[in-house]
C-alpha cells in the first residue's frame, strides 16, 4: 500500500519530511480537549502525530486504497473515518457548536480553492483552520489591496478570517515532489464576521461580478447590481477598479445592493 503511486487525479502529494511535520504540529499546538478534522490524511504524516495528541479527530479521505490503508494502522484507533470527497462533505454532521472545531489539511491544489469556499460555509463551527498549500494560493489569501494577487479569494477570506503564511515549504518535502512551492496558513475566524450569513450570498455575488471583470471600472463590472449613482452614494468613486476597495468597502456594496 505505503508504495502505491500518488494518484494525479485526486492531486496527491505526500509529505515525508519529518522535520516539517514537526514545524507542522509545533505551529498548530494541538492537546487532549481538541476536536480535529483533517482534510486528506493521506498516508497518515500530519494524522498520527495528531491523533496521540488531540481528543478526537476525523478525517475525510476520498481515495478508498488510503482509506483502508489508516485503519490497518495500530495507532489509528482513535481516529473516525469519512470516506468521501470534502468539497461535499457536511461539517456540520460532526459538530454543531460554534468554534467546537479545528481543521488541519493538505488541501490538493487542484481544488484548493473551490475547497476553501465550501470550508467558509462551515466556518463558525472552527476555532482555526490550518492548511497547506500552493505557495501562490497563500500570496493571494493575504494580499493587500492594490496587490495584482488581490481578489476574490482575498476578500472573502478577510471579511471571516484573520489569515496568516506561516511559513513555506520546499518541494522535496513531498513524494512526489509538486512543481510549485506550498506554504502553510492559518485561518482565525472572526468573532464578529464583517458579513453576515443573510449578506453572505450578495457579498459573494458582488466579489464575482467585481473580480470576474477586474479589469473594468467598478460601474462596468458591477452595473448588474448597482447603478453608477447608487455606487458614488456609498462614498465609493464608480471609477476605481476592484482591486482598489478594501474588504469594508465591499461590504458597504453589498448593503446597498441588498437595499435595491
């Protein structure tokens, strides 16, 4: 099993690196009244120092050879296993309390970010959620305004999340060794979220419109949503691209289409 090839369509990369996966649990510092989910436990280097440390933890492993794989393993009795893809998978069938949670996971960079869209949609349930990733995606999630890498990711993220690149990780820290440099993050949800869950679904419709035409004058990319005037009566110039507003700003958008 341990020498099966990664398979490429679930974007398998697995990290060997003991001196990583130490940084790894250092950064996250988990103890005996977590509650973890792990997001593609793979062959188990982030899972089993996870496992003699935390509570409880659950892990989501949609490739079934790896999935049979950890629970041959001695240590792995504590562990409850979902078989099944993440970017479908209801977190809130493990717990429905407010920041009862923390989340640890390699995300494939395949789908890391349609994977972090789907992890905000549960993210009142995580105390803080820590994941590796492709170096690029972490730029994006912590750009500031006025950055080329700014933008739809970016805003969504901050209006939640307190996002954090902890530090970067080399390729020969995988098997096999990805083409890109990754780097590990940390998400902190806010207390009080700069949107609501009522605003949440406008929030995302003007971040889509906003950055799917980023190259546009606020008025042209979001003149679906609001006027020119309707946007100069925010105290917001219609004439600015999107990657000029701070994520307040975006909010304020949003109210006022809600008003419309």
């Amino acid at each position: 099993m341990t020498t099966r090839q990664p398979r490429k369509r679930f974007g398998q990369n697995f990290l060997h690196d003991p001196n990583i996966i130490r940084k790894i649990i250092a950064s996250m510092a988990p103890n005996a009244s977590d509650h973890f989910v792990e997001i593609g436990p793979g062959r188990g280097a982030m899972t089993r120092p996870l496992s003699e440390a935390v509570g409880q933890l659950d892990v989501i492993e949609i490739d079934n050879d790896l999935a049979d794989y950890l629970t041959l393993q001695p240590w792995a009795r504590k562990i409850t296993l979902h078989r099944g893809d993440a970017l479908q998978f209801a977190f809130n069938k493990i717990s429905k309390m407010p920041q009862s949670l923390r989340l640890a996971g390699n995300l494939p960079y395949n789908i890391s970010t349609p994977l972090l869209f789907h992890i905000l949609d549960y993210h009142h349930l995580f105390r803080d959620i820590h994941v590796m990733l492709q170096k690029e995606v972490v730029q994006r999630m912590t750009a500031q305004p006025g950055n080329k890498t700014y933008g739809r990711l970016t805003v969504a993220l901050a209006a939640r999340c307190h996002v954090e690149s902890l530090f970067f990780i080399s390729p020969g820290s995988f098997k096999p060794a990805p083409k890109v440099e990754s780097a590990f993050a940390r998400l902190t949800p806010l207390p009080n979220p700069l949107i609501t869950d009522t605003e949440a679904p406008m929030f995302d419709a003007v971040l889509r419109q906003a950055f799917g035409k980023r190259r546009k004058q606020l008025q042209n990319a979001i003149g679906e949503l609001l006027t020119t005037e309707q946007i100069r009566a925010t105290g917001i110039d219609p004439m600015v691209r999107a990657e000029m507003l701070s994520v307040e700003q975006f909010v304020v958008l949003t109210q006022a289409a809600l008003k419309t």
